[in-house]
C-alpha cells in the first residue's frame, strides 16, 4: 500500500532526535523529497529539533508510550544524550537506532582511541587555535551570583544507544539511504508484520561484496596495500584485489554501493553484515588470507603498508565493537 | 596481591593439542592457569575469537599451532600468522601489551616445550598484571 493512499487511519506521532551527530541522518529524512509530504500525511513529528522549536520539557510532559516511532541518531557522548535517550525510551512505542552512531557509535566513536582528559587537553589547552593561558575547562556546574548554569557532563566513553537504552531496530548507514527509510517507514504505518525485536532492518543480510558490480575472482593475493591515492584505479577491477583496503567483505549491504559505484572504497557504514558482531575482525580474517606471504618478516612488510588498520577498520564502529575503547 | 592470571589457548587438534596431551601423558607439571580449547586447525581462529576471550576476562591468549609446512591442512597456519601479525597491530594499537597474544607452534612430539612455553606465559601475565579489558568495558553512568 503506497504511503498516500492511507487517510483513514489514525495519524502516527513521530518523533526525531540527534544525539551526538553531525546532522546528517536528520537531513536524511529531509532527503526524501516530495515523499516528505507523503511522511507528514501519515505521521506528525511531535518532535524534531532539526526542524521544530520544542523543548525537552514538553517532551517530558507526554504521556509515556505516546510516542508511535522514534528515531534516535547520533551516539551518546554526554549526559544530555543519555537523558533524552531515557526520555524518549519511556515515550516511545518503537525506538529506532537511526543511522551508524546511534547504531555502533559512528565517526564520533574514533573518541573512543582518546580519554576525556587527553579530548580535553587537545581541546583547551594544545589545538593551534587555542588561547587559554589560564586553562579554563568547562564544568558542568558553575555557581553565578544569579544561580547555577548546568551545562551536560562530557563522559569519558562514546556509546551506542543500546549500551544506554533497549533498542528495538536498528537501521544502519552513515546517514541511512532514504529509499530504505521509506521502506521502514511504509511497513511501520501499513501495520505489516515487523521483524523480531532487536533486526537490523533497512539493509540485507549479506555483505556489500555480494552486491558489488566490480570484477571479482577468487584470487585475491595481496603483496602491499595501497591508499586510493597511491595507485591508478582501473574503476572495474574489486578494490581488494588491487591492494585497495575495501570494507566490502565486513560490511552490510543495502546502500546500494555508493562508495564503489563512484570508484571509493567502502568505508563499512552499515556494520557487520547479519551473525558477524565485529566487523574489524572479520576484516582481518579476510585480510590475513590475502596477504600474500608466508615468512614472518615479509608478512610484517606488507601489514605495514596498513598505516593504521584499527582506525580503517572500525571506522564507523569502535564503540560497538568488542574492545569498545582503547585502553587507557 | 593475589592474582592468578587467567590464558585461553587455542590449540589444534593435529599438532599442538597432541603436544599438550603429550605433556600430560608424560606427567610434565606446569601451571595450572591455562584454559585449552581444542579447535581442528589454527587456520580456523577467527579473529573474534581472540577478542572475545579479552572481552570476557582473559588476561592473556596463546595460539598454538602446527609448525610452518606441517599444517594437517596444508597452509591453516599461515593463515593464522597473518592474522595473528594483524591482531598484534591491532591490539598494541588499543593499548592491550603484545605480550598478552602469543602465538607458537607446538609439534605433536613437544610436550616439554609446551609446558615451557605455559610456564613463561603464565609468569609474563604475573609481570603485566591483571587485564584491564574487561573492567574497561563495565562503565559506570550505563543504563
């Protein structure tokens, strides 16, 4: 059932928020042009600080559940996040991770390689740009003679939402494509039987390799690994096959191969594909059978052309990942 | 302070798990801080596998298989050193001290030397202490 031929049925209350985001997943929902209208034909946005003047309090003031769908982008990188992440998991029938933060922490995860103390020395005290002789720091509460100002405490970790809140689906991408919002959308307001709780929905179960129209064989032997720039792309051959580190084979299928289709690697923004927790694991496995070498000083050659395989491989993905943060 | 340091090993059924039941058979001691799980061939260590042992508690992982061009299935050992050499960079880069991943090959026939090598492991992880992994991974303002 196209989504504007529904007019009878009761109109859905949705809601949209950012945590720690660039914007982008929200802008995805902007995205989908004329169907927007059809969106807001089915569904209100009760809330939606992207676009609408809204405070949390009123959000508060909602009776709990009254929320049909809620989709949450953007980790959680502070106690503002993780306070409207429980606001809204009281309000809402459906929570939605929306997007690769809210889904395994995102870009803003690669915080995780850092403390808050090291964040903030960058910050306040090293970056070029600082002046800051007296080292001010920002504190979460400070007393004026006209009370007290509460800014949101910075956590040491980023987290996924599902390490704050109970999630019920996931839709992967950095942002999510809209054609597949669309879809989840249309199968929430038709009332179609919904995936177990928990389902990465929006995307395939397969990888990206299985959709790539890249000229794959199974010969993959790799003497040195190349950045894009290093090499002259032939736009047909696999990207692995050229010494080119593609997150393809880690990575969950659905967005359509946009990277590879306009000659980039995949970078891995839609996650481990289904039954696969760790998509940087199952890089290395893939990895370690392509390196082409077996004496341990050649193979150390060619991982060195890996410049920093930690940050390529759980790019979009370290808070959510089994290690979940660098040791400090 | 009392610590014990827990070792997951992976061992394969071809080579190193009949080392390590040499070991017994021969009544070698050696400490008793290894946790041996039998897999057929250290080609099939998954790279999760590894974390997951660090995960949940592991203070260090001990691979161990054939010895290059004794592998039952002809090349699951190089495979394993690669991923190995991979795991290596990725774990120094994380902060997790290499020495907590090691990786050897045991023969069938080396029951001695794979007494030895738990006997060094286990007083490497007594040097570095417990791991911080798992206590890393409980944060405090979750849920």
């Amino acid at each position: 059932m196209p989504l504007d031929t529904i007019t009878s049925k009761p109109k859905l209350k949705l809601a949209i928020y950012w945590g720690a985001a660039c914007g982008g997943c929200c802008v995805s929902v902007l995205d989908t042009h004329e169907k927007l209208l059809d969106i807001v034909a089915a569904a209100d946005p009760v809330f939606w600080p992207i676009a609408m003047d809204i405070k949390y309090k009123d959000v508060e003031d909602m009776p709990d559940q009254s929320i049909d769908l809620t989709l949450f982008n953007g980790a959680v990188r502070n106690s503002e996040n993780k306070r409207m992440a429980q606001v809204l998991r009281k309000k809402s029938k459906i929570l939605v991770a929306y997007g690769a933060c809210a889904y395994m922490g995102g870009i803003p995860g690669l915080a995780n390689f850092f403390t808050k103390e090291e964040i903030f020395r960058r910050a306040y005290e090293e970056s070029e740009s600082t002046l800051n002789p007296e080292k001010i720091r920002p504190v979460p509460e400070y007393e004026v003679p006209e009370g007290k100002l509460e800014i949101p405490v910075f956590f040491n970790d980023v987290l996924p939402l599902n390490k704050v809140v109970d999630v019920d689906y996931y839709i992967p991408g950095c942002p999510p494509q809209s054609e597949r919002l669309i879809e989840v959308f249309t199968a929430i307001v038709t009332g179609a039987a919904l995936p177990p709780k928990g389902s990465v929905v929006g995307a395939l179960e397969k990888t990206n390799c299985d959709e790539c129209k890249r000229k794959k064989t199974d010969n993959k032997k790799v003497k040195k690994f190349y950045r894009l720039w290093e090499i002259q792309d032939d736009k047909e051959t696999c990207f692995l096959e050229q010494g080119v580190i593609c997150m393809g084979p880690a990575t969950r299928g659905g967005c359509g191969v946009r990277c590879v289709e306009g000659n980039s690697p995949c970078r891995g923004c839609y996650g481990p594909p289904a039954a696969c927790s760790d998509p940087g694991a199952k890089m290395m496995s893939a990895i370690g059978t392509m390196i082409d070498a077996d004496k341990p000083e050649e193979i150390d050659e060619i991982i060195e052309s890996i410049v920093d395989p930690a940050g390529l491989f759980y790019r979009f993905s370290l808070p959510g990942s089994i290690l979940g943060r660098k040791l400090s | 302070m009392n610590f014990r340091p827990t070792i997951v090993a992976f061992l394969c059924n071809w080579c190193a798990y009949t080392g390590a039941d040499l070991a017994g058979t021969s009544r070698l001691k050696y400490a008793p801080n290894i946790r041996i799980i039998r897999i057929m061939c250290s080609g099939r260590i998954d790279p999760t596998f590894v974390l997951k042992a660090f995960q949940q508690g592991a203070d260090g992982v001990l691979i161990c298989g054939c010895h290059p061009g004794d592998c039952h299935y002809q090349e699951g050992n190089y495979k394993c050193l690669r991923r190995f050499k991979l795991l290596q960079k990725y774990i120094a880069q994380m902060g997790i001290e290499k020495e907590r991943l090691q990786l050897e090959w045991i023969s069938a026939s080396e029951g001695k030397q794979f007494s030895e090598l738990v006997n060094n492991m286990t007083k490497t992880m007594l040097t570095l202490g417990p791991s911080k992994i798992k206590s890393s991974l409980e944060v405090e303002y979750i849920k």
